[in-house]
C-alpha cells in the first residue's frame, strides 16, 4: 500500500550546496514524497535552481511574510502537507543516498511505530572548542540512533512522525525564536499521547550535520540553548526533578547574600570571594574527572574549555528562569532522557568531590578563624 511522506526543511538562507541533493534524492517506489522548504526569511531571493524545482506537488516554497523563527516556521510546514508521515531535516547536513528508501521502508514495515529517529553525525572536531563540545556531550542527542533501540525524542535535524499520532501537537511559540527546548517538548508531547510510546531508532537514516562556523568558539549558541531549555521544566512538570545547585545557581546565592549581609558585617565580602574561588575550582575539578572518563585521557585545556561551557549553557538556564521572576527554577532540572519517576538530589561521583571540596574549605576556614 502506497505511503506518502512530507519533507520539512526549514531555512533562512536556503543554501542550494546543501538543499539541492536533498530534493533531488532517489524516491522509494509506492512512496509519494513531498518537499516543503519554509523560508523565514521575508527577503529571500530563491536560488534559479532550487526555484527549477519548485511545482507545488513534489516541491513546494513558502516564505515566511516576517521573521517567525524556528517553533512557528516547522507548524507552518506541518499545516501544508497532508502526508502519512513527517519527515523533519536541518537545511544544511547532508544525507545518505539513500535516506527516504530507509524511512520508508520503516515506515512500510513498522507502521506502528509513532516515528523514527535517524542518525546525525558529525565530522572530527577541527578546533578544541569543537573537542570541548564532545566532551562534554553537548550534542549526544544526535547520537541516539547509534546508542539505543528506543529513545523519548530526538534532533529536528533528522526525524521522522507519524501524522495520524501528531494530533495536535505543535511546536510551541513559548520558547525563543532561535530555538533551545522547543523541539524536546514537542517530541516528548506527542510521545505522551501515544501511550509514552518511544521512537524507534534507525542508524541507517543518516545525515552529516557539519560544524557551526568550521568549529570555532561560539559560547552565544550555547546560552541560547540554555535560555531556551529553562521553559521545559516549568512547561512540562512531568519530567521536573529537583538538585543540588550548580555552580552559576552557587554563584548567584552567594552574591545575593554577601550583597545583604555586607550592610550588616563587611568581611562578608572576603569570605563570599573565598567561596566563589572554591566554587569554580570544584567546578574545574569535576570537569577535569569527565573529560578523563569520557576520552580516555586526561586534558587540561580541554577540561577548561568543557567547564567554560557547562558555566555558559547553565547561566544561560538561570537567566531564563530569573528574566520570568521564577526563583522556583533554582536547582529544577529536567529528565532530558523521558523519565517521569521522582529522583531528586540524587548523587554521582562528580557532585561528591564538589560537597568533599566544599566541606573542605568549611573546615580550613574555621580553623583560620580559631587559630
């Protein structure tokens, strides 16, 4: 029984290098695919070649009258078409050869199933930054297909919904225009209307998404994400669980306390400066212990870089909560692999060294005080 797939790329720039061997990959036999290229870019001058395509049945062109951003430009996809399924790719990886044969061969035989996550790789980090994002597994989420048969949700860049278990599920406008968070939520939405049924994982639908700006120092996207992803607790208290504060959630209690005590007792201040050092020196620490565990080595430099990014994702997450006046998002944390059961203040080897350390400076300061 014929199947028919809608393609969702949304795009700024619509970059023929990479979007021309996409719309021009083999289509399956009783497959009817459909492209929808959403434009959010009201200026946009379609390239010749992919304007070529274009024919309203097999290609379709949408631009976007304003800038809408990433939530409201994939729903406008998701309106025009009609398709069985849904296909979600980034503008600019690139796929397999065979990529549709593999999603619809999928969905032909496992026509259960509320979707499919592929895999997206990416190419040997060029930079250290690059190796600091690795590390520190900023982007494992590209590798589900690899790690897992099942998985609660995965990356806008290359997955694949059933319709008819979409409903009415859409991505959000409650998060930023750029993007952070909107995508988990929607995922794990429509997984929650299906029963909590997960996607099942194809690691031979797979694209390469290359490196922001060739692997150079981008800390920006990273605080975004944060910002973006301090609205999924809050929005889907299902999967919020509570722990100990992190080192910027550390930071800003102790510049909210020595700022209210320093009317009261100056040398307050000292001893906020000597917990902010202990705080993001245990913070290098437990960096320089992940980055062991991960790669195999120890890395110094890379530990530093891993640490500048958890610090810049992690502020970007209290910012978000502080900007909408919500304290309650103090050491809220979010079950990023599905997981609705309680586990709060749990520990691990890292949090560990971090309250030994803490302890530590506790006791050498009470005893500086008493000698």
């Amino acid at each position: 029984m014929p199947i028919s797939i809608d393609v969702i790329i949304p795009s700024f720039r619509l970059t023929p290098a990479t979007l021309l061997p996409i719309l021009k990959l083999g289509r399956p036999a009783d497959t009817l695919i459909h492209f929808f290229l959403i434009a959010d870019n009201p200026t946009l001058v379609p390239d010749a070649g992919i304007a070529a395509l274009v024919d309203n049945e097999t290609v379709s062109l949408i631009i976007n009258e304003n800038n809408l951003g990433a939530s409201a430009t994939r729903n406008r996809g998701i309106e025009a078409g009609k398709g069985d399924w849904i296909l979600f790719l980034d503008d600019d990886i690139e796929v397999n050869p065979d990529l549709l044969l593999t999603y619809a061969t999928a969905a032909q035989q496992q026509s259960h199933e509320i979707g499919f996550i592929g895999l997206v790789t990416m190419p040997p980090a060029p930079t250290a930054f690059a190796r600091a994002v690795y590390a520190n597994g900023s982007m494992a989420i590209f590798g589900a297909a690899q790690h897992n048969e099942y998985f609660a949700w995965g990356a806008s860049a290359n997955i694949m919904v059933k319709r008819s278990a979409l409903g009415d599920v859409r991505f959000s406008s409650a998060y930023p225009k750029t993007g952070g968070g909107e995508e988990v939520e929607f995922f794990l939405r429509i997984r929650a209307q299906n029963g909590f049924a997960n996607y099942r994982c194809l690691p031979h639908a797979q694209a390469e998404h290359p490196w922001w700006n060739n692997g150079r120092a981008d800390y920006t996207r990273f605080y975004r994400y944060g910002i973006g992803n301090s609205y999924l607790a809050q929005r889907n208290p299902a999967y919020r669980w509570y722990d100990f504060l992190n080192t910027p959630e550390t930071l800003f209690c102790i510049v909210v306390a020595v700022f209210v005590v320093h009317f009261f007792y100056r040398p307050v201040v000292n001893y906020g400066l000597f917990f902010i050092a202990i705080s993001l020196f245990a913070e290098y620490i437990t960096n320089i212990m992940r980055v062991r565990r991960n790669n195999k080595r120890l890395s110094f430099g890379t530990a530093f870089n891993v640490m500048r990014l958890r610090l810049v994702y992690e502020w970007g997450t209290l910012i978000g909560n502080l900007k909408r006046f919500r304290l309650a998002g103090l050491g809220e944390r979010f079950s990023y692999d599905g997981s609705t059961k309680a586990r709060h203040f749990r520990l691990n080897r890292y949090k560990i060294v971090k309250l030994a350390i803490y302890t530590l400076a506790i006791i050498a300061l009470v005893i500086y005080r008493h000698r």
